[in-house]
C-alpha cells in the first residue's frame, strides 16, 4: 500500500515536470515565431496546447484520486494539494503562449511587432523562456533558491511591460492601430506568462514550508 | 467529530459565497467607475480587493485543514477540492475588477473610453455584473441550471469583446494611442472576468457531477 502510495506520488510529479517541459517548449517557439513571423512555429504551439491541456486533466484526476485513496498528511498532501493547483498555473502558461503564437499567426507574413518595439519584445521573450526554464528545474530539483531567481526574473519582466507603454504612448513607436492593439496584447500575456511561473513558486514555496502565500 | 466537520464544510461555502459577494460588489462599482469616470468609486474597489485576497487565504487554510484532518471523500472531497480551485477564480476576478478600477482612475478626470465604443463597454460591464450575480447564486442555491446561464452570458461577452476590437481598428473609433491601448486591456480585462466565473461554474460542475473539465 505505502509502495502504490509513493509511486502515486512521484507520478503525479513526472505529469507536473513533463507538462511544464511542454510549456518551456511551447514559450521557446512562440517568442520565435512572434519576433520572426514563423507561421509553422506557431502551429506547433497551437498544436502543442491541447496536450498539455490532457496532461493537465489526468493530473487532476490523478491528484484526487489520491486525496480520495491515500489521504495523504503533512508533505504529501501539501504536494499533492500544491500540484492541483500548479497544473492550473502551468495549463494557464501554455493558454498565453498559444496567445503569443496566435498573434504571429493573424499577422503572418506581416510582423505583429510595432518597428521600435522589437528589441524590448525580444528581451520579454527571452525573460518568459528563462522563467519557465527555471519552472522546470524548480520542479526536478526542489531547490529554494530557484523561487529567488523566478521572483527576480519577474521584476525585470514587469520593467519591460512598463516599457512597452511609455514607448508606445511616446512618438518613438509609430505604429497604427493594429500595431498599437497587438503590442498591448503581446505585452500583457507575455507578463501574465510570468506571473503564473511566480504563481508555481508560490506553490512550490508552500510545499516547502507549509506557508500558503 | 462528524458534526465539526459539518461545521468546517457549511463554513468553507460560507466563505466561498462571501468572496463571490464582495466579487460581485466590486465588479458592480468598477464598471460603474470606467463608465463614469468616478475615482472615488474605483479607490473602493482597490480597497476591497485586499480583503478578497484576505478572505482567499483563510479558505484555503481552511480546505486543506479539513483535507489534514477529516480526509473526507466523495461529494464532501469534491467540495473541498473545488473550493481551493474557487478561492483562485474569485481572487483573480476581484484583481480583475480591480484592475478595471484602476484605468477609471488613471485617467480621471478624462474617460478612459474612447468614443463610439462606451455603448460596447457599458454592455460588457452589465455582463460581468451579471455573471457575477449568477456565481453567487451558483454557490448559495447550487442549482445546475446556472452553469448554462452562465456559459451563455459568456457567449454573449466574447461577441463584445471581438466587437471592441473590429471597431476600434475600423475608422468609426478615431482614438488616441492612449484610447487604444486602454481600451485593448478594458475589453481583455472584461472578458477575462467572465472566463473565470466560467472557471467557477467548471469547479461546481465537478462538484455536482464528479467529472472534471
């Protein structure tokens, strides 16, 4: 019974770090296929979102069927508790890179990215992969420290996304309305993207410690 | 011990319809200040959104203090489980008011709206309001039929959305920068709000029925 209990748990683990290695893949291809107006790039994504969308259902079932079968305590319950709601964070990542690969699939040939905004998009991009890279470490190596790194990531996402307003809103971007309604969109599920990495950590943390936050 | 637990569950929907209150409250004055520019109105919201956030914490200690020590099962589990995943929905749909709260306030005295699409707005913000009042009444009556009504609000909302922006990138909405991109996030913020009351009425589907979608 314990065995089955403990295979249980470290399924439940393999389902959480595998969905957010899809994730890591699917932000990796859509800031390439946003920043270079690769429409193929993007179908992946697209494509990729609805495995991660099944990979998120059978964590749930799999986590209340634990809940139901085992009745975990202390660490393993907080787990299992975390890892309920860290599928929703990680479902949620590959619903704002489906958005970001969507944007350069509307726009295909044509660039989504007003001219003047590019560089700051490039950097947000990278920042986004770097945190679900770190997401996923987080989850293999459970090492505190990888929180730090994410919360600080986040600090120099949410400069960015200051950025792209005050350029946008200056006479340095002179883009039209499309470009204008595009840049704001990718601006805001690019930091969103990182909000429910920090939204992993958080729950991560309370595994950690029992500190819901 | 069973009649502690009882208690535990009456108060964890007790805690659950109060977030959706307050939720509902904020939304009601949050569209009231975007579409009146009431800066006073908007401080409110801003205000109550700490509570909310209060109230979600407390739910939460309380749904895994019940896992911890009742470990209940079947239609008692499946309350528990969706009122963690419920206590996510409202937070996020009262920073979601509160973030609409927030435009209304930056741009006092002015409107953030530009003209030709406040009639869009106001329609969008009455089915907020309106899909809100339903989650309460979802969460106090726990009749399935709500589940429809609001799916079918959601509809109507996502029409509104794709409205805002035809509009605003044909000639009938001659907006500023500012105009546009404050409209861009009003229309997203809106229509996110309905997302997540869709999310709740997803949480108490799974409640009634076991299924988890």
């Amino acid at each position: 019974m314990r065995a089955v209990f403990q295979q249980s748990l470290s399924e439940l683990q393999d389902r959480l770090t595998l969905m957010a290695e899809l994730v890591e893949a699917s932000i990796g291809e859509a800031t390439t296929a946003f920043g270079n107006s690769d429409a193929e790039l993007a179908e992946n994504v697209i494509e990729r979102s609805e495995e991660i969308d099944a990979l998120s259902l059978s964590l749930d079932e799999l986590a209340f069927d634990i809940l139901l079968r085992q009745s975990p305590v202390a660490s393993d319950l907080r787990l299992v508790v975390a890892s309920l709601r860290m599928s929703a964070e990680l479902e949620r990542m590959s619903d704002l890179a489906e958005h970001i690969a969507e944007l350069a699939r509307y726009r295909y040939p044509d660039s989504a990215i007003p001219k003047g905004l590019r560089k700051t998009f490039t950097r947000m991009g990278a920042l986004d992969v770097e945190m679900a890279e770190a997401v996923v470490r987080l989850l293999r190596e459970q090492d505190p420290a990888i929180i730090i790194e994410i919360r600080d990531l986040e600090d120099d996402l949410d400069k960015l996304h200051a950025k792209v307003f005050t350029k946008m809103l200056s006479d340095k971007v002179n883009a039209d309305a499309l470009g204008l309604v595009d840049a704001t969109l990718a601006s805001r599920y690019h930091e969103r993207f990182g909000d429910h990495a920090v939204g992993v950590a958080k729950q991560m943390q309370f595994f950690f410690s029992g500190e819901i936050a």
